[in-house]
C-alpha cells in the first residue's frame, strides 16, 4: 500500500547504516572480557559438560544424542551441536566455550540495533532518520552492557539463551521484512518462510520463543497498525491470524517438548501442595516487578536467588510487587488506548515472561538475572522511543543535555557488568556472592558444602549439610552427600546410616545405593560383599526401570553393573559377573576398566 508522501515503508523508515551494528557489537564485548579467562563452574557446568561426553565429536552417535537427549532437563539439540563445535576447535579449554558465548551475545547486539530501528521507524514514521539511528543504537548498547546480561553470557551453560535469541531476532527481523505495515497480506513470501525458519532453530535451541506468535500478532496490532484488536476476528484480522498458524504451531510443538524435558529429569512441577496457587501468583507478580526494578537499579544482583518455602505476602518487597503490578495493570487497560506504544510494551513483556513466572514453577529459584535476557528487548526499545520522542517533539531541548545523559547511562551500566563477570572467573566467588547477598536457600548450600567437600575441607562441609537437612530431612540428595563425606573421614557407621536416608527422597537413588555398597566391598570394618550385592541389585532395579525419564542415568549408571560383577567374584561367582561387566563396557567412561577386569577374571 503506496504511502501518501509516495515513498514506501522502507524508503521511510531510512537505510540502515552499518557502523552503529558495528558499534553495538564492539561495545557489547567489553563488558564480558573477564569471562575469557573464566573455568568451567560448578553451577552446572560440570554437569552440563564435564560429565557427559555425547557432544564430543560430530559423528552419527553424536548427532543422533544430541537431537534426543533431554539430559539436565532442556531440549537444546542446537546448543549442544554449538558445543559440538567448539569441543572440535578447542578440546575442553573453556577460553573457547566463553569466546563463543560472548561472541553471539554481540551479534545479537547488533541485531537488537536492527530490531530498534524498524519498530522505531514503525512506531515514529515522521521522525527524522538520524534520530532513529541514534536512538536504536542506544538501545542495543544499553541492553547489552546491562549487569542482567550477565548470566546468560558469562555462564557457558546458558548458551542456550545466547544462540535461541540469535535466531529469535532473526525471525522478528524476518517477520518485520514479511509484513507490510499499515496492511493485510504478507509482502514477501520468502521472508515469511525465513522467519519460520529462524524460529524454529531458535525453539532447537531454546524454548523460549515459544510465544513468539502472540509477539507478532502484538505487533501486528502496534506499531505497524496492521489492525486494531476490535478487528482481530473480521475477515482482515482472520487472515492476519491465519498468518500466525505455522508459528502457533511451532510454538506449543516446542512447548510440550519442554514440558517432557523437564519431566525426564525427574523434577517435577512443583506440586500445589509444595507450592500453592497463592504461592505462584505472588511469585509472578514479583519476578515482574523485579526484572523492571534491576533494569533501573542493577544492585546486589545475584547468580541465583532460591525461593523460600513459600511466599509472604505480608514481606514488604513482595506486598510492593503486588500493589505495583495491579496497579500498573489497572493503569495499562484503563489507558490502552491513549498508550498503544506502552500497553503493547507491556503486553509483550508479560508473554515473554509468563513461562518463567513460576505458574509451572520448576526448579529451585524465584527469579532469575537469564529470564530477562529476552523480555527486556522491547522495554529498553521502547525507553529508547521515549528517547527519541524527547529530540523530536521539543527541539529546544539542550541536545548536548541528551547525548550526554545517552552516553551516561552504558558508562554506568558496562563497569558494573564487568564487575559482575568477575563473579564466575571462581566458583567459590559464586556461592559466596549468592549468601552475602542472602539468595541462598538448600540448593545453594548443598553446593557450597559440595565444593568443601571437593576441596579436602570434610570437616567443615559437614555442619553445613547438617545446617540443610535441619531445614528439609527428607532431601536424600543431601544425605547422599553428608554419607560420602562421613565414609572418606572413616565414620562408616554414619556413612551407613546416611547413605540409607539418602536412597530415600532421592532422584536418582542408584547413587546413594553404589556409594553404600562400595564401602561394604572396600572396607574391611564392614566387609559385607553379600548385602553389597543386594544394594546392587536395587541401584540395577532403578537404572533399568521400565518408563525411567531418558534424561536421567548418564554415563555414571554402569556403575552398579561393575561392582556387581566386583561383588559376584568375591563372593565366588565369577561366571555371573561376565554379563554384568558387559553391561558395564557399554558406557564409554567405564569401557577400558569393565575389560581389564574382564581379562583379570579370565571368565570364557
């Protein structure tokens, strides 16, 4: 549809210079420069990466576990290809791994930049094209030197975020070039097929963009006035819907692969017993308020903040989140009209978020800095629309005033996110940042008394599990832990008792069950080979259980195979122990050692 000033849409909204992508994609790297001197950390990443090894290599075997595995509870098979290929270049070095995640965190940057000057130019047709540039190229600085960032980019882990938010700009970018504004119909075809496409490597990668048809059709709606909402079901608004389909489609597709992966690991939704629908809608009103007030005041961030048992309504910050939250709600429907820009702003914001809200509230945290990754895109280019209606609309303005408040606030923002990267160049800095700044809850002290226990520090991580389990004695993880700490202090009597209350409770219970009998086999105050072999016989039972989640049991499940075998021959049936060690060399970690012993055993 021809513009009334005879220029179309594109010619409009102005060629779209280089160098400020370029600027947004140099300036983005600064920030996270400690991270490429950063280990591999223990929130994840070792079990992430350190202990499986399907994504070593590019074969067939590769490929085929990469695209099946739900190991840690995520579909990502393009994440783990990614990993694939920097295994390949760089072995386990994690200077590679880090590179990789801070490079695409650039790219997105500069398509951040891209994103913002068409929903700008959308948005404020008349505004003059370098006040657009200027004003997209604040936007994409800003988000991506914001201290929230750094989660997902200085983490290797969350690579996931990184590279789905690569292809999901893709995709709205492609979208963007699909549609027309101000018009029914797709204006290019293969545009339209590319956004699809993007989309679902970004779902490959993440789930996360699973809602991104309400987006489109949000933006539909605002900024490019393709129809109003009292329209959506007119024969204009059911062919924009229809557009929708294959991105619907998509979506709730990738959604119930979510779901299932989250389920194979064996941890659950939280129950509403555990977690009560009061619990989730105070959760939701508060991680909405909490990602808009970082955004503002990006202090005593933290790399996990871990839900209390339940919420308080009567705390002060969660009654505030609750006023603040209706309030705007009420403010937003009220002015919808009047507001088109924020309403949609807010709208979006609220979708993007609503799958890490805590309604299927999975995990131990309440909020996370990574969640904001991609919902605070559209906030801070619509900050920076605001920006730009400011040079526009009042011209007397001190415009050396604005550009020194512009090149102000990523000043601010970039030396607090390099302080906050320095958090993960140690693992230990981590898990103290999380308790100075009073985020821990069990799962963090579970890992703390885990990284002592690493460290040779028995005596000191074992008042600290007892500390946890004063709060949840039925955490069998837990008592797994304290167990295998006890039994290498020689305390077997306690290391029985604990690893017994740790096969309990616990989603994995063959771990416990392999630690109990290894120390009936190897200790001689105990020497129980023949209850080993019963305990054996429960840790088979449970890795080999009919229905067992595929993402659980990775390479350590033949464990009890090769002890079993171990038990057998000690206690004088070694024809027995041949098929057990057999199981045992089907694990590449335990392939080597299942043969030698085979040979040693000399069993036909």
């Amino acid at each position: 549809m021809p513009r009334p000033d005879g220029r179309s849409d594109e010619q409009h909204a102005g060629p779209l210079p280089s160098w400020p992508a370029l600027v947004a994609f140099v300036l983005a790297i600064v920030p996270f420069i400690p991270a490429f001197s950063a280990p591999f950390v223990g929130l994840d990443d070792a079990a992430v990466l350190l202990s499986v090894d399907g994504y070593r290599g590019l074969g067939p075997d590769n490929l085929r576990w990469m695209f099946t595995t739900t190991h840690m509870g995520h579909y990502q098979p393009l994440t783990w290809l990614s990993y694939a290929i920097d295994h390949a270049l760089w072995g386990m070095n994690p200077r590679g791994y880090h590179a990789t995640n801070i490079l695409i965190h650039a790219v997105n940057a500069a398509l951040v930049f891209l994103l913002a000057r068409r929903l700008l130019g959308a948005a404020r047709p008349h505004c003059p094209i370098r006040t657009l540039t200027v004003s997209s190229l604040l936007a994409a600085v800003v988000w991506a030197v914001h201290p929230l960032r750094v989660e997902s980019v200085a983490w290797v882990t969350e690579r996931r975020d990184v590279l789905s938010t690569l292809f999901l700009l893709g995709a709205a970018l492609a979208y963007l070039r699909a549609v027309r504004r101000g018009g029914p119909g797709v204006a290019s075809i293969p545009a339209y097929l590319f956004a699809i496409a993007l989309l679902g490597l970004s779902l490959l990668s993440k789930a996360w963009g699973m809602t991104f048809f309400v987006v489109a059709l949000t933006l539909d709606v605002y900024p490019l006035r393709r129809v109003h909402t009292a329209a959506l079901f007119s024969a204009k608004g059911r062919g924009i819907l229809l557009e929708k389909i294959p991105f619907a489609v998509l979506g709730l597709l990738f959604a119930a692969l979510a779901a299932y992966a989250q389920k194979s690991t064996g941890k659950a939704v939280a129950s509403l017993e555990s977690w009560t629908i009061a619990d989730r809608a105070l959760q939701a009103c508060y991680g909405l308020v909490f990602y808009l007030w970082k955004t503002i005041a990006p202090t005593s961030l933290s790399p996990m903040y871990e839900k209390p048992p339940h919420m308080e309504p009567t705390d002060p910050a969660v009654a505030l989140s609750v006023i603040i939250a209706l309030g705007a709600a009420g403010l937003l429907v009220a002015g919808r009209k009047r507001a088109a820009g924020v309403a949609a702003v807010a709208f979006t914001y609220l979708v993007i978020l609503s799958p890490v809200l805590g309604v299927l509230q999975s995990g131990p945290q309440l909020v996370a800095d990574r969640y904001s990754y991609v919902a605070l895109i559209g906030v801070t280019i619509a900050a920076a629309g605001g920006f730009a209606m400011l040079l526009d609309r009042y011209p007397s303005v001190n415009r050396a005033i604005l550009a020194g408040v512009a090149i102000l606030i990523p000043c601010v923002l970039a030396p607090l996110a390099w302080r906050q990267t320095t958090l993960w160049q140690d693992n230990d800095r981590l898990l103290a940042r999380i308790i100075e700044t009073g985020n821990a809850g069990p799962a963090v002290m579970l890992s703390y008394a885990d990284a002592l226990a690493n460290r040779g520090q028995l005596e000191q991580a074992i008042p600290v599990y007892q500390e946890i389990l004063e709060r949840s004695t039925q955490d069998g993880r837990v008592w797994t832990s304290l167990g295998q700490v006890q039994r290498r202090l020689g305390r077997f009597r306690e290391a029985e008792a604990s690893l017994l209350h740790g096969m309990d409770n616990n989603p994995e219970p063959w771990q416990p069950a392999v630690e109990l009998a290894l120390m009936y086999l190897k200790e001689d105050e105990l020497n129980r080979p023949e209850q080993a072999i019963a305990i054996l016989r429960f840790a088979i039972d449970d890795v080999e259980r009919p229905g067992r989640p595929p993402g659980l049991t990775p390479g350590g499940g033949g464990r009890p195979y090769l002890l079993m075998a171990i038990a057998l021959d000690l206690t004088g049936n070694p024809q027995a122990a041949r098929p057990m060690l057999e199981k045992a060399a089907q694990f590449p970690a335990l392939r080597d050692e299942a043969l030698r012993i085979m040979r040693e055993l000399d069993v036909p």
